[in-house]
C-alpha cells in the first residue's frame, strides 16, 4: 500500500489515497483543490523515497471538505493563596480534507482515491439502524449461550445422584467379576498341583516296582 508522509501546519502526517484527515485550518474554500508540496516521505509497492528535507517534485493533492472547528478544549489557571481562578475555553480551527492523488518527483501518478460515497441522513440512519440490529443479534445470542449453559448445568446436577449410582453398581459387578476370577484361576492351580502330586507318585512306584524285578548281580568264583 502507497503512503505519503506531508508537513502543514507545523505537523506531519502520513496519507494514503482516498483517506479523511483534520489539519490546521486552510485559508480556501471548501470544495476546492490543495496541494502539498513539502513531502518528507513517499512509498511505492515498489520502491521508498526519502526527503533531505522534502522531495523536490512530489506533491499530494486534497480536497477541502470542511472548514469548521475542533472540540472545545478547557483551560483553567489557578494562583495559590490570592483569590486568582480563570477559566475558560478554547476551540481550534480546522479543515477537513480528503486525499486524492499521490504524486512522485517524475510526475508519476502513485495512488489515487475512488469516487466518494454521498453521506445523507437517510444513510446515516440505516447505518445506524443496522450496527443497532447486530448489536442486538449479537447480544441475544449471548443470552441463548447462557440460557443453554445454565440449563445443562441443571441437567448435570440432576443426573449426579444416578451416574454415582451407576458408577457404584458397575464397580461392584466389576469386583465381584475380579472376586470370581481369582477364585477360578486358585481352583484351576489346585487342580493342576494335584495331577502333579498324583503323576510324580506313579512315576515314584514305577521306578521302585522296576528295582525289584531286577536279578542281583552274580559274581562266577574259580
């Protein structure tokens, strides 16, 4: 995006194309055409100009929409311990002007406003009317949400008392499940120590049944 920085009034400001500023009031008319030739600073999308202390050639051109005053500003003055107070106000004069053109030192054209939308009170008022609706829309919808919230907390306090008991059942059911599987898992081990005693005992009169029915040895004497 192409901006401007310009000098008037002994301020600067930074412009951009088709943008609404309060200066130092002008000694114009309004409606008409100004240009600024004390351009401090200009960038392109391209390329950035810097003044030493203004660039020679470049100007931003403006139109003159109001000439009108700023808000009043109090000023009160005060001497301590001598009866002095003084106040009183102040409003500065100012112009309102719009940017139209941006121009480079070569005389290149680098940004330029649109066309201005026309401002009546009929539009003014829509506009209002419609920040109106979305406020409202907006503000309904956050009142559903904690409608929605407060109803569900509701429900979850309701429900509490029979999740607990739910949770409590399936607890049980789940220790008596575990009870169960031990006691099968320690009867399967009963099982499995006694076929090991009764086959380690047969193997034990195998082996002493085999001993007997062996003829000692006989030694041949000469």
């Amino acid at each position: 995006m192409s901006f401007a920085v310009i000098q008037t009034g002994g301020k600067q400001y930074k412009v951009s194309a088709s943008e609404i500023l309060k200066i130092e009031r002008l000694n114009n008319e309004e409606g008409k055409t100004v240009e600024f030739k004390n351009v401090l600073f200009l960038n392109d999308d391209k390329t950035t100009e810097i003044g030493n202390p203004n660039i020679q050639g470049a100007k931003v051109e403006a139109t003159i929409l109001k000439n009108t005053k700023n808000k009043t500003i109090l000023v009160f003055k005060k001497r301590r311990r001598k009866n002095s107070r003084k106040k009183y106000g102040h409003r500065q004069p100012i112009s309102l002007i719009r940017i139209t053109k941006i121009f480079s030192k070569n005389g290149k054209l680098i940004s330029q406003a649109g066309p201005q939308k026309q401002i009546t009170k009929e539009i003014v008022k829509a506009d209002q009317a419609r920040k109106e609706q979305i406020f409202e829309a907006k503000k309904t919808k956050i009142e559903e949400q904690k409608k929605i919230k407060k109803s569900l907390k509701k429900i979850e306090v309701r429900e509490e008392p029979t999740r607990k008991i739910k949770a409590d059942e399936t607890r049980e059911l789940q220790e008596k499940a575990a009870k169960q599987h031990d006691e099968q898992e320690k009867k399967r081990l009963e099982l499995a120590q006694a076929k090991l005693k009764l086959k380690m005992k047969k193997s034990d009169v195998g082996k002493k049944k085999i001993t007997s029915k062996k003829k000692p040895l006989t030694t041949k004497k000469k």
